[in-house]
C-alpha cells in the first residue's frame, strides 16, 4: 500500500487569459492592451500554465494584429523569455570573461554574438555560425542557436557534423558554461538546455503553420544577455530591421547592428546591398542612459568591404548537414582558394562583427603570427572600418587561430563532464 504522506508535486495551475484574448482581436490598440500584458501570457507559456487552445489562440491574435512585430512587445516578450531560461552564475560568468577578454581599439572584452532570424527561403551556407567561429580569434563568443527550422542545416545542425570530433553541445550547461571559457573564447549556447520551457509551445507552432512570435524572440532571448557587449543581428525582411533595432535599444543594447539583404537575406548579402540599422551609443561619463543610443541607417555592398560580388546561388549548396561540416572545416584550415565566394560572404559577415565590436578602431596591430600590422584606416558607410574587418578575418583564417578556437572549444565540451 503507498504511503499517503507522501503527495505527488502537483502540475502548476492553468491560467486563463480569455479576457485580453478578448480585447486582442480584432484591434489591441482601441482596448488598451499593453506589451506588458503580452509579455506576461507569453511568460505562462514557458511554465506550461496557458492550454494549448489559449496558446495557439495568443500566437494567432498576435500575428494576424502585427502586434507580434511592435518593437516594445517583442522587447517585452524577449525579456521574460530570458527570465524562464536557465540560470547562469553571472558573477562566475563576469569574472571569467574579464580574465580572457582581450580589449583592443574601443572593444571591451566582453561577450559578443552574431545571429539571424532564419526563415529567408534561401538556404545559403551557414554563414554566422561559421563567422561566429572566425571571429572568436578576437573577440569572446557566446552564439546562441538551435536546430534547423526553414533549413536543411541549422547551427546546431552543422557543428553535431563537425570531423574529426564533433562538440557535446548538451554539456555547455549554466553550471559548465564559465568553465568552457577557460578553455576557449568560444560557445555554442544550444537552445534547448538553456530553454527548457519552449518544449510547451513547440508542437502548437508545428499545428499553426505560420512564422509567430517566437521566430522572433530567439535572437534576443541569448540567455548570457546582460554579458553582451556587440551582436550582428540579421533579419528576413527589410519591415523588421527598425522593430529590431528598437527593440535591442529597450533592451538596454549599445552595440548593434541589425541587416537584411536586400533579397530579404537575414545575413549581410555576398551579391548586392544589404539595409542596415545600427546602433551609436553616444553616453557620456556623466550621462550614460539609453536616450544616448541613436539609430543610424544605411546600406553596405560587397565593395564597401574591397570584396567582389556573388550570386546568392554560389553561396547556396543547399547540402545536408554533414556535407555543410565539410566546407566549414576547409574554410577554417585555410583550405578554400582566397576567392572563394562562400569565403568571401563569411568575411563580409564576420568583418562587420568586428566593425560593431569596436575591435577595428585600433589604430594599431600586433595580432600575432602573420600580422603585417597594416591597419587599414578608410571608412565606409556609416562610419564603419569594414576593410579593416575583412584584414582581421582574413588573419583568423590564415593564421589558423579561428581553428585553435574552435578545437579548444570542442575539447572543452567533450571533457566538462569528466572534470
């Protein structure tokens, strides 16, 4: 016979949200509905409190209003997105980072990360992934991803597929993470460890057939957040590149970059120009609020970077994972011809990291073995050093430290568990 002291934990409460489902449709505006309220539905999601009817329903409102694509909802939504992830120990967090990040040029140190909405239709190679790799050769790493959604190869995809030894993207943990970056300035930050609570809604996004909200958080929802010092964030569509870039300065972002190129690429376009959106922060030492941040807009070419055009095709195997791992390891052992258009369009994206980190207003350079030293000063739109962003890149290869890199960090995934 069971011991009757001993009660089963029961399932948290369901939660109805009929009365602003009510006042959602058909027009949130005229009833006075808040982003505040809509962060807090969306936050019974991840604590499974909402039924699936009244999720589907929220997520149905939400895009057929456009309410889901106001700055200040997905701001809202991101924010408590990130309060039902995982906790990290950012004191322990804060300290490693200081003691690896290297400052140079107006670049702090800190953490950085480069990602895409996903969900463009063109199935082009991995290229933040992959520039998020070149670029930890400067600049601390935290790239946030998932498997693949629209594509053949999401992130996590690709790096599962990685020869000789692939990453244990399951042991990048909040409790292993600080370690990690002893080992390495690189981390795959995988989705699901760190979001437990997006299991809830996954099945009812799968039924609804439609992009909802949740397309859209998952950039902003990088669960090392607070640590973020630059990110390079691409959109699928131009519309979104101004919520974007509102939405991360309500954030409190000062370093950004929002782009789309201009055949709705979510990454910056190899083959013509690319909208941009970044954020200048302006503070002072007496003043350093957020009204400080502005939001300056204009496009960049291939040529701004000294590199040629492509046609998107060229950079398009549309290859199965395993297949996507192969060109990536070529591309960080220096393996692919200098003229390489899929070499190309990651030098681009990775450049423009660099641009936004602020690594390439030094006016100086002593990166280390194969570093002429020549800084390349001119500027582009916006103000930007993006040659000098390519010269970078092209050293990560070429130096092979983008390589070490990313060994350093798979070692360290393999061997977290044993330590």
């Amino acid at each position: 016979m069971a011991d009757s002291s001993q009660v089963e934990p029961s399932a948290p409460p369901i939660i109805s949200i009929t009365p602003l489902l009510k006042r959602l449709w058909p027009s949130p505006g005229d009833n006075h509905v808040t982003a505040d309220e809509i962060a807090l539905a969306i936050s019974h999601v991840f604590t499974d409190q909402l039924s699936p009817v009244q999720t589907g329903a929220l997520l149905t409102c939400l895009h057929f209003t456009g309410w889901d694509r106001r700055a200040d909802v997905i701001a809202k939504c991101a924010e408590v997105m990130r309060a039902a992830a995982s906790q990290i120990d950012r004191d322990n967090l804060v300290k490693v980072v200081h003691a690896r990040g290297k400052p140079e040029g107006e670049y702090q140190g800190g953490l950085c990360d480069i990602v895409g909405t996903g969900g463009d239709s063109h199935h082009t190679f991995n290229v933040s992934t992959t520039s998020s790799i070149l670029a930890s050769s400067l600049l601390m790493l935290s790239k946030h991803g998932n498997r693949a959604s629209t594509s053949k190869s999401g992130s996590a995809d690709l790096l599962l597929s990685t020869l000789p030894t692939a990453p244990n993207l399951v042991a990048v943990t909040p409790e292993s993470i600080a370690k990690i970056y002893e080992k390495s300035n690189y981390a795959f930050l995988f989705a699901p460890v760190f979001h437990p609570g997006v299991k809830y809604v996954a099945p009812i996004r799968r039924e609804l057939g439609w992009r909802t909200i949740f397309n859209l958080l998952g950039p902003l929802a990088n669960p090392v957040e607070g640590s973020i010092e630059a990110r390079l964030l691409g959109v699928a569509r131009r519309d979104i590149g101004p919520v974007f870039a509102d939405a991360l300065k309500m954030s409190g972002a000062r370093k950004a970059m929002v782009v789309c190129g201009e055949e709705d690429l979510d990454e910056i376009s190899c083959a013509g120009k690319t909208y941009c959106w970044r954020l200048v922060d302006r503070s002072t030492a007496t003043d350093s609020s957020t009204n400080n941040v502005d939001i300056e807009s204009f496009t960049v070419s291939p040529a701004d970077f000294g590199l040629p055009s492509h046609a998107l095709e060229d950079v398009s195997p549309g290859k199965e994972p395993d297949e996507n791992a192969k060109i990536l390891t070529k591309l960080l052992q220096g393996q692919l011809s200098p003229d390489n258009p899929i070499l190309h369009f990651v030098l681009i994206n990775t450049a423009a990291l660099f641009v936004i980190s602020g690594v390439c207003e030094a006016d100086t350079s002593n990166l280390g073995h194969g570093d002429d030293g020549k800084v390349i000063t001119e500027r582009g739109p916006g103000g930007g050093r993006w040659k000098e962003g390519v010269r970078r890149a092209r050293w990560a290869v070429q130096s092979g430290e983008a390589w070490r890199q990313w060994r350093n960090f798979v070692e360290a995934s393999n061997s977290v568990e044993t330590q």
